[in-house]
C-alpha cells in the first residue's frame, strides 16, 4: 500500500480516482453530487494549504474550515464523503484510511461559535505585535472576510470606484472568479498601504514566507493560526469562537449599531437574508429581560 496521497498524483489521476470512486458507490444522484462537491472541496483545499501528504489532523482542520461557509449537515455530509472515500482509496490498496473516527459536528439550530464583544475586540488588538497582525484582524472585521478570501487577497484586487476605495473578493465562488466586492474604510486603506510599504508586498496582501512557496499565498491555515495565537495571547476563552469569529463579530455589531437588516444582509454578502435573521435572533435572546423578571419570583 502506498503511503503518498491522491496529491501525489497529477490532475488526470486524481479525476481518474475520483471517476473510479463515484462509480463504484451505490448512492441516489443526489447523493453522489453532494459526494461530488465534497471532495472537490476537500481537494481543493489540500491544494491551497500546500498539503502534499495529507494527515488525520489535515481532515480535522478541513471540518474546521468547512464552519465558516456551510451549514453543520453540509459539512456532515461532505466529511461522510471524505471517510467513505478514504475507505475506499484503503479497500483498492491505494493509500491507508486516515479518516476512521473522525467525527462530524453537532446539529444545532444556532451558530456553533459565537462573536466578540467589543471589549474583546479591543484586547485582540492590544496585544498584536506587528501591522501585519492588525490588519488581520481590522480587515476582516470591517470587511466581515472569511479566512479563505483574507488569504486570496492581492493588491490587483484593490480598485478605485468614483472615488470609493473597493476590494475584489472570492466569495463562495467555486470557479475560482472573485466575484463579489467589499467596501475598504479609508482607514483601513492608509494602513494596508503603510504595510505594503513596509513588509514589501508584491502580490498577494498576506504572503508565504515558508521557503516552498514564499512570496505565494499564506495557507488558510497558517492565518487561521495567526489568529488564535492573537485571542489566545488576549486570554480569551477558545470554548466558543475562532477566526469566523470576526466575522461573526461584524454582523452583530452592525445590528447592535442599528443598520437595517436589509443592508446588513447586503454587507454580509449573504444569499438570503434569513441566514442574517439567525444573527438578530441571537441579539434578541441575550437582550431578553424575560430571564431577570421570572427570577424576582424565585429570588
């Protein structure tokens, strides 16, 4: 049995594997797409990770990435694609099962991490050491970015639109086309461009420094670390949040501020303005005095 994984391979092989795999299970059409985009994804992401020989802990990382764009029974569903296809990859000899055991999450109705306050947003920014930690976090709060568009910014993407500083973003684009654009606060601009000065950007705003891809796109991953070494160096408690996180952060504080749902919705850039409505639902539970009046009969 090899060792090396279907990144090994060139393209042809790994579509060949997957061809092969797809064919050979006894699912509805329905299910096998869904196998389908799953592992698409899964590859993909091992591509853009720079992640040659995949690991246990590189699908553990892949689950975690898949929470801050799809829902718990997407993900559920594409990890059940990534076993099943490990499974299979073992049963024809190709590579061993790295993926036995390794659970799916929790269906809640509610959002699996929560966001920061404003006091914990400010610690977060406290203890950065670099302009490259607070653009991190500045950028990705005022432009509520999930990780993977952060790590697919280049400076081609910044654009001047009648005298509006505008961002070209990824999205949930599958084709790779950055489709959809962000507002950048003038702010924001004067410090990306203080750190492009400084840490001599040349392509993409969050670059490699690793010696195999240096100067290329930073890792999800890689930023992903970056990001909890900052709330935990912050002492804050990782229980409940992560690097979606800020994003989640930016849509409350924009209901919190009183911007009407529609255009917080539009700013999310979110398909429908229902997964927005899960937001103010979470803002109305903690405002409810209900709680505090049925405890002056108990106390």
């Amino acid at each position: 049995m090899k060792n090396e994984v279907i990144l090994n391979n060139n393209e042809l092989q790994i579509n060949d594997l997957l061809e092969r795999y797809l064919k050979y299970i006894d699912v509805s059409d329905n299910t096998t797409k869904t196998y389908n985009v799953g592992l698409k994804q899964f590859i993909q992401y091992l591509h853009d990770n720079n992640i040659k020989t995949p690991t246990r802990e590189d699908i553990i990382n892949f689950r975690e990435y898949l929470k801050e764009e799809h829902k718990p029974n997407t993900i559920n569903a594409y990890l059940i694609a990534v076993r099943n296809f490990y499974s299979w990859l073992e049963y024809e000899d190709i590579t061993k099962d790295i993926s036995k055991k390794i659970k799916g999450i929790k269906l809640e109705n509610h959002h699996l991490k929560r966001g920061l306050s404003q006091e914990e947003i400010r610690n977060v920014l406290e203890v950065c050491k670099d302009k490259r930690e607070q653009l991190l976090i500045k950028i990705m709060l005022t432009c509520a970015l999930r990780i993977n568009e952060v790590a697919n910014i280049q400076l081609e993407d910044f654009y001047n639109d009648k005298g509006v500083i505008m961002l070209k973003v990824l999205g949930k684009a599958r084709d790779g086309l950055k489709q959809d654009s962000v507002k950048i606060d003038d702010r924001i601009f004067e410090l990306i461009k203080e750190y492009c000065q400084e840490y001599n950007v040349q392509d993409y705003l969050f670059y490699s420094t690793s010696n195999n891809n240096k100067g290329g796109k930073m890792s999800t991953k890689c930023l992903r670390e970056i990001i909890t070494n900052l709330f935990k160096r912050a002492g804050l408690d990782m229980g409940k949040i992560s690097s979606h996180s800020l994003r989640h952060s930016s849509c409350e504080l924009a209901l919190e501020s009183g911007i009407p749902l529609q255009e917080v919705s539009q700013f999310m850039r979110h398909r429908s303005v229902l997964t927005t409505t899960i937001y103010c639902k979470e803002l109305e539970i903690r405002k409810s005095k209900i709680s505090n009046t049925l405890g002056n009969y108990v106390f």
